[in-house]
C-alpha cells in the first residue's frame, strides 16, 4: 500500500514523464512540486517553446546557410574550366573530376553526418561540417590539391541539406510546420542561384580563386552566426522517453492506438557498448531504415527524380539562354524561383488554411492522417512532367522565348507543391529519424544530378535540350504524369505504416 503522506505524481505529457524518470532513485523521493518545477523548465527548454521570432530566424539561418556551403560551392567553379586548365595543363579528365567531385563527395556525406546528429545534436554536426576546405581550395598549388579540397568541402558541407528540414521539424508545431517547409522545398527545385552567380563573377573576372575566397568569407559568416546564436533543437535523450529497456516501441499516452503520436527511434546506442560499436551502431541506422520501410524507398526515389528532373531542367535552361538580351537572361534564369515562390504563396495562405487545417482541425486533438496531404501532389505531378514537354518543345529560336518561361514558372509552382507536400508527408510519419531519412532523399538526389553532370557534355552535344527535356518528362516525369506514386502512397500508406514499428 503506498504512503498516505506520499503525494501522488501524475504524468501528464512527456516533460513530466521526463521529469519522473530523470529523478527515479531507490531511495529519494520526488514531491509533486519538486516535479511541477522540474517539468517547466523543461517546457521552457523545448525547441517549440522558443520565442516566434528567434524560430523564425534559426528557419531563415538553416536555409541560408545551404547557399554557400551547398548550392554555390558546387556551381561556380564550372565557369571558370577553362582557367583551371590553363593554369595547371590538365587534361579534361582531371578537369572534369576537379569539377563534378564536389557533388561526388556529397552524395556520401549524408549517410555519414545524419545518424551522427540524432546521437550527439544538430549543434555540433553543423559547427563541424561548416568547413573551412573551400579557403584551402583558393590557395591549391595544384590540381590534385584542389580535387582532395573539393572533395572534403562536398563531404563535409553535404551535411547542411538534409539537417536543415530536421531541426524545421523541431522547433514548429505540426500546424506549422507545412508552411515553413516551403523555403526549404524552394532551395530543392530552384537551384539557379549558384549558376546565375558564377557567371555573374565569371563576366566580372573575379577569377576561381577570387570566387573560393568569396565563398570562404560567406560560409565564415554563417559559422560565426551558428556559433552564436543557433541553440540545440535534438536532444538525444528525450528519444529515450519512448524507448523501454528492453527496445519495444511504446507510446507515453497508448501503446495499443495505432494513429496516436507515436513514433520511436532505431534504437539508442547504450554507453555499455565500446566506442567503435556504438559507432558503427549508429552509422547502420541509415541502412537499417531503408531496408525495413517501404514507404521510404518510394517517397525518397520519387523526391530524387522530381529534385533531379528540376535540376536537369534548370542546366538546359541555362544553357538555352545564352546569347539572349540581359533582360531575357535575368527574366529566365529567375522564372523557375519565381514560380517556386508563386507556389509557396498560394499552398502558405490559400490551400492549406482552406484544405488541410479544417481536416486537422475536425479530428482535434488527435492527429490528422499523414495520406491527408497527399492530395496536393496527385494534382499537380502531372503540371510538372507537362512542363518539361512544353519547355522541351518550345525552346526553340523560331518560338517566341515567352512561352518557354511561361512554361519554366509552371514548372517551379508545380514542383514546389509536389516537393512541399512529399517533405512533410516523410517528416510526418518518420518524426524520430527526420535527418536519417532526409539523408536518404539527398543522397539519391544527388546521385541522380551527378551522373547526369558528368555526362552533360556528352548527353547535350547528341541530344540536344529539346531531346534531354523530351526524355525527362517521359521517363523521369512518368511517375508523375500517370500519378502513380503520390496516388499510390495515397491508397496503400495507411496499410504500410501499420506494418511498420518505426512510424507513425
């Protein structure tokens, strides 16, 4: 029988569970107040409970930071080939490799720099992958320098993509959260910022060092903004609440109902394991995941050839412009953002306050189901492989060039919905491993845009754009024409995650 004297503790949501746990000792006993004060500092501490404006500002800094260790680092340096080649008298092998190993080394990274930042925090992974290789880059001597620095860059920066949607699904609430993604799915399908600003420097003739050392002092900014101002979001033991001893995924409200929020990591690496198996314990997090979720393998290769499709597109389109009026170019080179942008606008204050909140909030206070959002991306994956045809077959000198940038706005709004609704749709049901499976979308992704950049010369000087767009919109754009993934996702998710023990 329990100690009358002895109040009772009631846990109410997970802080106090926490709370209760934290301070569970064979012989002290925790009082009711004790535990009250105990939990809202807690709550205090919570990512969510952060003040509007600082969570606005660390959603701004995680995007911006993408810019320089990402987008430009892996565009720029192409402008300036053939400066490369007649500084060093390389041939166009190692001039090629000195340009495409960037985004070699960055289809690697992720599987590498994910489950590190859900063991030790989002915090130290950025602080240590915000690296200084493109400084020692600028100061290559030679070629084989410049590959080795490159390669790290792209290694170590790979990181910043995929943890930058995992700490957007910290600090907001589900309700949010969907609207803030948006900036984030802009950065995917828009990639154009890095091929307008190196041949911006190009013209200026900054030259490749010069353009490195710019490079270098952006991404030195973003490190001393991180630095200072970017708290931690992951905290590595709060994963632990919904683990029990024995690994069981459990629910802190109801283990037994299925569509409550309940979700568990892959299983912690304990201390009693040695260092180099909890290092690897927590390296096999990410093929572990892959092989046991099918709901994974589709959304992130159906993510991979949308993100690659925009890309591909994006270079093509680049390359058509090229003896336009300035005008022309900078109207073009913007048309894909801005329809990106377009579509951020009418999904933020149109569609999802009109189509998903009431459904969130008529199953109030459980959880909307995650098919919910799918609806968006049914309708507009056949705009986008469209697009590509319309694109591909109107860039040409005898069409007038406002039907092909027509076509490229259409393009970014129909891939900005396809993209934001995909994001949130994983993010919703993988909350516990939101930077893992992040990892996996990049590194397809990438993997994709890579080979493709290899072989663009190749590819472009025997097909040509329309042919490249043509082929793109119907093999890569397939799946989207014929809505077979988002619809099929749609039908059979339920029947999937219930299958599953790591998601919701």
């Amino acid at each position: 029988m329990a100690d009358p004297e002895t109040p009772t503790l009631e846990v109410k949501d997970e802080a106090d569970a926490f709370i209760v746990q934290q301070t569970r000792s064979p012989d002290p006993v925790a009082t009711a107040s004790e535990v009250e004060a105990s939990a809202n500092k807690f709550r205090r501490d919570e990512p969510q409970q952060w003040s509007t404006w600082y969570r606005r500002y660390i959603s701004a800094l995680v995007c911006i930071i993408l810019i320089p260790t990402v987008n430009l680092t892996s565009d720029t340096l192409s402008f300036f080939a053939q400066d490369l080649a007649q500084e060093f008298s390389i041939n166009s092998t190692l001039l090629n490799l000195t340009i495409t190993n960037f985004s070699i080394c960055f289809c690697l990274g992720p599987l590498l720099w994910c489950p590190l930042s859900e063991h030790y925090g989002r915090r130290p992974v950025y602080l240590l992958c915000l690296d200084g290789f493109t400084v020692c880059a600028a100061v290559s001597p030679n070629a084989a320098s410049i590959v080795i620095f490159r390669s790290l860059a792209g290694l170590f920066g790979s990181a910043c993509l995929p943890l930058a949607p995992a700490v957007l699904s910290e600090i907001w609430e589900v309700e949010i959260r969907e609207r803030e993604m948006g900036i984030y799915a802009l950065y995917i399908i828009a990639p154009s910022s890095g091929v307008m600003f190196g041949s911006f420097l190009a013209q200026k003739g900054l030259g490749w060092r010069g353009t490195c050392w710019l490079l270098s002092m952006i991404t030195g900014l973003c490190t001393v903004l991180v630095v200072l101002t970017l708290r931690e979001s992951y905290r590595p033991q709060r994963a632990a609440v919904d683990e029990p001893e024995d690994g069981t995924p459990i629910s802190l409200k109801n283990a037994a109902d299925s569509e409550q929020h309940t979700y568990s990591s892959l299983g912690p690496a304990t201390p009693a394991m040695a260092a180099p198996a909890r290092f690897w314990h927590v390296i096999a997090q990410p093929y572990l995941l892959l092989f046991h979720e099918p709901i994974l393998v589709i959304s992130s290769m159906y993510l991979a050839i949308i993100g690659a499709s925009a890309s591909i597109f994006v270079r093509a389109w680049a390359m058509t412009l090229v003896g336009h009026v300035p005008v022309v170019q900078l109207l073009g080179g913007m048309a894909t953002s801005i329809g990106g942008l377009a579509g951020v606008i009418i999904h933020n204050w149109i569609i999802y306050p009109r189509f998903y909140l009431p459904k969130a909030a008529a199953v109030a206070p459980e959880r909307v189901q995650p098919e919910v959002r799918l609806t968006l991306a049914i309708w507009a994956a056949p705009l986008f492989a469209g697009c590509l045809f319309w694109c591909g077959w109107t860039l040409s000198p005898d069409i007038n060039v406002v039907a092909p940038i027509i076509g490229s706005s259409l393009l970014g709004l129909s891939a900005m919905w396809v993209m934001q609704t995909m994001y949130n749709y994983i993010i919703d049901i993988y909350e516990g491993t939101v930077a893992t499976v992040m990892a996996w979308c990049t590194v397809l992704m990438y993997t994709f845009i890579t080979i493709f950049t290899v072989h663009s010369a190749e590819v472009f000087g025997t097909l040509g754009v329309r042919w490249i767009l043509t082929l793109v919109g119907s093999g890569g754009g397939m799946h989207a024409y014929h809505e077979l993934i988002p619809r099929g996702v749609d039908r059979y998710g339920p029947f999937l995650r219930a299958k599953s023990g790591r998601i919701r």
